[in-house]
C-alpha cells in the first residue's frame, strides 16, 4: 500500500511537470516569470520541510504523508481558478509544501522499515515510485494537454493524488520513538553544521540547482530549437534510466558501501549538462535525459540511504529534512535566477554554467566527504567505510 501511494503521488506531481511551463507561456508569462512561478515550488519546500521533519519525529511517519497526498489534491486547483503570476506562484509554493511532506514521511518511513544489512536494496527499490511516476506523468500529462486541454488535465492530477490519499488512510503508522527535549529542538539547525549533514547538503544544494534548470526551462528549450520532440519523451527517459539503475544500485551500495555511487552519480549529472550545453538534435537531447536519470536515480536514493545511516531513528525526519533541504534551496534559486540569465544568453548557455555547478559538487563529496581528505577520497572510490555512519556497512 505504501509503494501504492508513493506511485500515485508521482504519478500525479509529473503529470504537471513538462506541461506547466507551456501552460504558463500560453498564459503570456515572460522566461523570467515562468522561472518564478516554477520556483515557487520550492518556497512550499524550504518553509515547511524542517517543521514537517520535526513532526515526523514526534507524531509519526504517517500524517505527513496524509498532509502531503491531501495538497497533491487540492493544489491542481489552483491552476484553473488563479490566473496572475502572484497568485500562480502561491499555488506553486502551497503545491511545494505536499512534496515536501510526502517525500520526507515516505523516506523516514522506509528507513525505519529497513533492516541495517539490506537498507540499501529496500530504499533503492521503495524509490521506484519516483521514476515510475516520473515516466508514468509526463507522457500522460503531454497527451491530456494536446487531446483535451488543461482543465482535464488539472482534474486528472487531482484525481491521482485523491486515490493516493485514499490509500495512505490504510496505512498502520509505527510506533514513534520519542526521545526528544526542548533543547534537540533549539539544536535542530546546529545539525545542518555538522560533518555528518553539512557536505551532503551543500552538493544537494548544487545539485538541485542543475535539476530546477531541467525541471523548468527544458521543454522551452526544445520547443526554441524546433525539434520535433514531446518533452514528455525527455522526463519519461530520465525516468526508465532513473529505474532502472535503482533496481541494482541499493543492493551494490550495501556491499561497496554509499560513496562511490554517490560519486558517479555526480559525474553522470555533468555529463547530462554538458549534453544539454551543446544539445542540437532529438538524439542529443535523449541522451542528456538518460544521464540525467542515472545521475537523479543514483544520488537521492544513496543521499537518503547514507543520511538514514547516520542517523538515530528518532532524529531521522530532522536528517532527511535538512539535507533534502539543499536541494529545496537550489531549485528555488535556480528557476527565477537562472531565467534572468535565459533571457539574455539562451538556453544553452544555462545548461553549459549548470554543468559547472555539478563538477563543483563532484569535486567537494571528492575531497570533503569524510574527516580528510585521504579517507574522503576512499569513501568517493568504495574503497573505505563511511567514518559518519551509525551502522558500519
């Protein structure tokens, strides 16, 4: 039931994914206004995740994944009823907070679940519903929007979240292991500085700058370059690759441990960008969506499974919170930032400064991942344990 309600809230998140950029365009709104809108999303995720952590620690897994399969529902709504950009932009962030819920009560949920010696093959295939939905979404979304129109288009994402919610009623929620005090909570943002939190973030960070671009200024780029290409076929891509590197990486990762994934994780992102950077046929523009989905499919189901190793169930939420949290961070300063430079440089040249930002990240988990630089280096390679981690792998 869980994996049920996972894949339906995906399914109905990606439905609007390649299509709402082209919706707001119809509506008249500017490449910098679209990145705003787009990167309202994120105000939803960065105000709410670290109270919704600190509420999946204390009242259980379960009512956050309620709260968020409940906006999922409510928030397509929106969409139809407000027309400026203002209020656009708060139904984006208000949509953003329904994310922010479901991912961090699911990933806590699955970790709890999770035995130490095979967490990484049941978090790996638990996050199936990701791209599985993410394939599922797009094609389904671009089809409703040539065929029908956006208001069925709307109605189904609502839809699919309202039978998700349906099925998280049917879940059993855990017993919650309180172990908190007044003073874990004023210590709640000291973690973020911590060495077990702090070099996660920051390359989620960096990271999810590169993903807002793709998530918001892709299906306008190719629509720019006159290819004859549904940018469905672009997310559903990222989505089968994403899939299918998941079925092996989180059963390899309990063997060689979560660094050397998370290292070619970060390499296949540059790479999708420095496809993007000089993308100029349908072929080019697949193959940057395949890497993006080995490097999307890689990174957060090992960023999640190393942040539950090094964290005691009770402090989980929190964990999970603040590293997602970067990535929260960089998509919303990638969509409005990023879209007052695509005015003015094009496409391209976004997706040539995104790789950067990926090789950057790539060269901080190298050399800051661990105590040293010695021992970081081992971990990046598989050749030496997680010094952070709560479980020896």
């Amino acid at each position: 039931m869980l994996f049920t309600a996972g894949l339906l809230f995906w399914s109905s998140i990606a439905t609007l994914l390649p299509t709402l950029p082209l919706y707001l365009e119809d509506a008249g709104a500017s490449k910098q206004q679209i990145g705003i809108v787009m990167g309202g999303v994120a105000i939803g995720l960065l105000v709410f995740r670290p109270m919704l952590g600190r509420l999946a620690d204390q009242r259980g897994r379960k009512i956050l994944l309620l709260i968020g399969t409940m906006i999922a529902t409510i928030a397509p709504f929106g969409y139809l009823v407000f027309k400026s950009m203002a209020m656009l932009t708060a139904v984006r962030a208000f949509h953003g907070i329904s994310i922010a819920a479901f991912t961090t009560g699911y990933s806590a949920l699955v970790a709890d679940l999770a035995p130490n010696a095979s967490r990484g093959a049941i978090i790996g295939y638990m996050s199936l519903t990701t791209p599985i939905g993410l394939a599922i979404g797009p094609i389904l979304g671009g089809y409703l929007q040539a065929e029908v129109g956006y208001p069925i288009l709307f109605l189904v994402a609502a839809e699919l979240a309202f039978v998700g919610l349906l099925g998280t009623f049917q879940l059993v929620n855990p017993p919650v292991q309180i172990q908190l005090t007044e003073n874990h909570h004023r210590q709640f943002w000291r973690l973020l500085i911590s060495p077990r939190v702090r070099v996660p973030t920051l390359v989620m960070l960096l990271v999810g700058l590169a993903v807002g671009a793709v998530y918001t200024f892709v299906a306008l780029f190719i629509k720019s370059t006159g290819i004859d290409l549904n940018v469905g076929w672009f997310f559903t891509t990222a989505a089968i690759a994403s899939f299918s590197v998941r079925l092996f990486v989180g059963r390899a990762s309990d063997r060689f441990g979560r660094g050397l994934f998370i290292t070619c994780s970060l390499m296949a992102y540059t790479l999708s960008m420095l496809l993007l950077w000089q993308a100029h046929s349908t072929l080019s523009f697949l193959l940057a969506a395949c890497f993006e989905g080995c490097g999307g499919g890689t990174l957060i189901s090992m960023m999640t499974t190393m942040m539950a190793d090094r964290s005691l169930p009770q402090e989980r939420g929190r964990m999970f919170a603040l590293c997602i949290a970067g990535f929260d961070l960089g998509i919303a300063i990638a969509a409005p930032v990023l879209g007052a430079f695509a005015e003015p440089l094009g496409y391209h040249k976004v997706f040539g400064f995104c790789a950067g930002l990926t090789s950057l990240a790539l060269l901080i988990f190298l050399t800051q991942s661990s105590k040293n630089l010695p021992r970081s280096l081992r971990f990046a390679f598989g050749r030496g344990e997680d010094v952070y981690s709560l479980n020896k792998i």
